[in-house]
C-alpha cells in the first residue's frame, strides 16, 4: 500500500537556524498538508497546498514558515528562523483527487528538537 | 472554529474488555468525522470515517463509531479489546465551511494488559 514517507526522522538544530523537512506524499495525491504536534499537546493543522499554492493555513503559519513542491514528488516545509517553541513533531499528509473531504494519509512524522 | 474534545486521556484495560472512546465536537455545520491510531512507533493510521449516510461506520479491527448528530458525538467502539490494540486515538473532525484543515482531539492512550 503506498504511503507518505517523510526525511529526516529526528534533527536537531540550534535555535535561529534554517530547516527543511521534507515529504514524499502518496504519487496520484494532490492536496497535501503540514500538521505539527508539540509535546503533549494535540496535532494541529499548520498548512494545506493544491495546485502549487496554499489553500489553507493557520495563525501558527507565520513568515517563519513556507512551503514548497519543488519537483513532481517532494513536499517542503521550511522554517527561516527556528525557535524554541518550534520544537515538535512535524506531520505531512496528503489527500486524493478532487474532493476536498477526501481521506488525509499521514507519514511517520519529524520530530524537531530546537536548542 | 470547530473543536474537538477527547474526555479519556488514559484508558487501562485487560484483554477481552469492551471499549469505548468518547469523542465531541463543536460544530453546527455538516462535517467529516474521522478516528485515526497511533500505534508504538508508527505513524497515523486511519481507523475509520464517516462523511454521510449511515451513522454507523465500521473501520478496520473490528472498530465502529457511531455519528449521533443531536449529541455531537462520534463515539469510538470496539466489543472486545486485544493487546495489540494498545495505541493512541484520535478522533478528527473536517467542517465543510472550514476547508479541507482536520482539527484533531487531544487523543487517547489506550493501554491493553494481557
């Protein structure tokens, strides 16, 4: 069964530094999606992409934060300058076709420690 | 904006028990209902949904929920628990006028003793 998979499983970064996480979504899907969980806390929707621009995002999608399709398979999301409190687990989902109520599929996660 | 709420932080049940998890949310529009797990390690799987007709839905494992509109609720069931149903649950909720986000609930960890 095809999944989305997502690179790096874990990083570590000082605090003010560039990162990118990076998704590979399910190859015929075409909404994809950034959620972040921090520590005990619940999983909230960060950002959703179709057709090469963002149909959604939330307050927490701040100038910190883009997200791009690079190439015809990876999904970006870059964070400028990272803060302490960027500290989570990072989600990429993707979802089918035309519906916008369609089935999201998530992938293992990211978990990003700030210091 | 739609919330949803998980009233079952932790449940500890032996084997065999039945299972039931609350779900509600705060929407008054037609919405999409979802339960997704989190099995040790793995990533969000998901159970079961419900976008209209039946308000019963059964899902993978032997799970169902069921949609009860007037309550709010999409109440996760399983009649018999196994060990390796030992995982975290979410229940998520997608309001048609909200666009395509999912607002998750605060989860629940189910722990199944052999």
């Amino acid at each position: 069964e095809p999944e989305v998979t997502q690179t790096p499983s874990h990083q570590v970064t000082q605090m003010g530094q560039e990162v990118i996480l990076r998704c590979v979504p399910i190859s015929n899907h075409l909404y994809f999606y950034w959620y972040r969980q921090i520590l005990g806390q619940k999983v909230e929707f960060l950002v959703s992409f179709y057709n090469n621009e963002i149909s959604e995002k939330s307050e927490i999608f701040d100038d910190q934060f883009s997200v791009e399709r690079p190439d015809g398979s990876n999904f970006t999301l870059k964070i400028r300058s990272t803060k302490l409190e960027d500290s989570a687990m990072y989600f990429c989902a993707s979802s089918d076709t035309t519906s916008l109520w369609e089935t999201q599929y998530f992938g293992p996660g990211t978990r990003l420690l700030v210091l | 904006a739609q919330s949803v709420s998980q009233h079952n932080h932790h449940v500890i049940l032996s084997e065999a028990a039945s299972l039931e998890l609350g779900c509600n949310y705060s929407y008054g529009g037609t919405v999409n209902l979802f339960w997704y797990v989190q099995y040790p390690g793995q990533h969000l799987q998901l159970l079961l949904k419900y976008f209209s007709g039946d308000p019963l839905v059964k899902g993978i494992k032997g799970f169902e929920a069921e949609f009860i509109k007037s309550k709010f609720s999409f109440n996760l069931r399983k009649p018999s628990v196994q060990w390796s149903d030992t995982a975290e649950y979410f229940c998520a909720v997608n309001a048609h006028n909200a666009g395509n986000m999912l607002t998750f609930g605060g989860g629940t960890r189910l722990m199944v003793k052999p």
